[in-house]
C-alpha cells in the first residue's frame, strides 16, 4: 500500500504549504490603535482582558483600560486577540461636559 504523497502524477501540481506569517499582524494593531477600537485579550492561560490598544512593538501590547490599570502584555502570552463588538468604541472628544447635542433634541 503506497502512501498518497509518494504518487508523483506528472498531472498534479505539488501542494505547497501556507506561509507561517502573513506580515499583517502590525497592520492590524496599528488599525486597532488608530481607532481605539475595543478589544478582548485571551491569554494563553484562559484570563481575559478587555481594553484598547495603545501600543505595540515586536514583543509586546499595551492594553488601556477605563478605571483599571493598563497591561503590558507579552505577545508570547497572548492566545488571541478579537475585536469586543459587546462594547461601544471609545468617544473621542465629541461629547463635552457629558451633554450630547442629539439627546437634547
């Protein structure tokens, strides 16, 4: 009995394998960042931590938190990282003195 990939059908193409890293993982974050876009950390050791992005390196994210502190995180801990849709982006100053001028119309 002959393994499948020892079949060398001058037909068939040879499958290559997917690269390892695509290069888009500091794209992604540099998005998340620009747009303090909230985020849910899963470490690899089940925690989960929510916040936004405020930096990045090749090691390591800084997760901002509203009234906790804010995290630095190995990437190397971090099992992955998902968009939290559950939670309203962060107001960028639009909002002045807590009164928004569509609630008072």
């Amino acid at each position: 009995m002959a393994f499948r990939g020892t079949n060398h059908d001058s037909n068939t193409r040879p499958s290559r394998t997917p690269p390892e890293d695509t290069h888009q993982e500091a794209a992604y974050l540099k998005m998340l960042g620009e747009k303090q876009q909230p985020v849910r950390i899963k470490l690899v050791h089940g925690d989960i931590v929510r916040g936004w992005i405020e930096y990045y390196d090749r090691r390591m994210v800084r997760l901002t938190r509203e009234g906790k502190p804010n995290l630095f995180i190995f990437k190397h801990e971090i099992a992955y990282i998902a968009e939290d849709t559950g939670s309203q982006q962060r107001p960028t100053g639009g909002v002045k003195n807590g009164n928004d001028k569509s609630a008072s119309e």
